[in-house]
C-alpha cells in the first residue's frame, strides 16, 4: 500500500503535508498537470530573462 512508504515527517513540511490524503483519496485532476507545465515555463523565463541581464550588464 503506497500509505505505508510515506515517512512521518512529510507532516512536519508544509507542502508534503498534504501527501498522505493524495494517496488517500487517489485523485487526479488534468488541471494539476497544467499548472505544473505553467510553472515550469514561466520559471524558465525566468531564468532565460535573469541570465539574459547578467551577460548584457
């Protein structure tokens, strides 16, 4: 059962907290994946943009 490898302490950090109920409810939602992608390309341009004004500076 995947309950059984979540460690303790994920309750003690914020954003694993939540992990247990996750396993527990066994949702998926397509909107998740969504903002995952998001995430990750805007910090991409991010780091594109910071990277761009180190080299011009």
């Amino acid at each position: 059962m995947p309950l059984e490898i979540i460690p303790n302490w994920f309750k003690a950090i914020p954003f694993l907290e939540n992990t247990e109920n996750y396993f527990k409810q066994g949702t998926f939602d397509i909107a998740d994946l969504i903002a995952i992608a998001l995430g990750a390309v805007v910090a991409y341009v991010i780091l594109l943009t910071t990277n761009n004004r180190r080299e011009i500076s």
